[in-house]
C-alpha cells in the first residue's frame, strides 16, 4: 500500500533545489506542493511539462497527475498544447493511465 504524504507549501527557491536535488521523493513531494500551493498556473503548468520527459516514470507519471491538479485546481492551462503532449505520452505504459487521467481533468475542468 503506498503511503501519501501531503506536502506543505514551498517557496520557489526551495521548490528548485528539489526538482535539482536527484532525489524521487523529493522531486515528486516538491511537484505536488507546486500543484497544490503554486498560484502562478503558467509556471507551474512549465515545471511540469518540462518533467513529463523525465526518465523516472515515477517523476513523469506525478507531473502529468499535477497537470490535472492544475485543471482542477486553476481550470486554466494552456488547454490545446498540454492535450497535445499529454497525448504523444500516452502510448507509455508506465504513465498511461496517469496521462488519462490528467487528460480526463483537463476535459472536465478547463
């Protein structure tokens, strides 16, 4: 069973150092807390397209669940450019159903 730990709010200065840390965990409590607290949608919406590459299906699958926190949260984004890459990720077995799922939110919210 996994554990979920709710993040608390982070400054971007700290927000960076642990998106550059090379700790999971970290980068994943850092994209959570940035979905969840971050006001600026935009800079949010960039950290985690830029994030949906990574290699660690743990860092790409949580930044595509945190775009649709973004959807739900703001119900504003870059709709018709983030459906685009969200789609070009789904063929990807290890975060397909987490790009779904943002893809169903960002149906719904925006």
């Amino acid at each position: 069973m996994k554990h979920f730990n709710n993040p608390k709010p982070m400054n971007k200065t700290l927000i960076e150092e642990k998106l550059s840390s090379g700790n999971v965990e970290e980068i994943c409590n850092a994209l959570v807390s940035i979905a969840f607290y971050e006001s600026d949608w935009k800079w949010a919406q960039e950290k985690f397209l830029d994030l949906l590459d990574d290699d660690n299906p743990k860092i790409s699958g949580i930044s595509a669940t945190c775009l649709g926190h973004i959807a739900r949260i703001h119900r504003k984004l870059d709709k018709e450019r983030v459906i685009n890459i969200l789609r070009n990720k789904i063929e990807n077995s290890a975060i397909s159903g987490k790009v779904q799922d943002a893809l169903d939110d960002i149906e719904i919210f925006v």
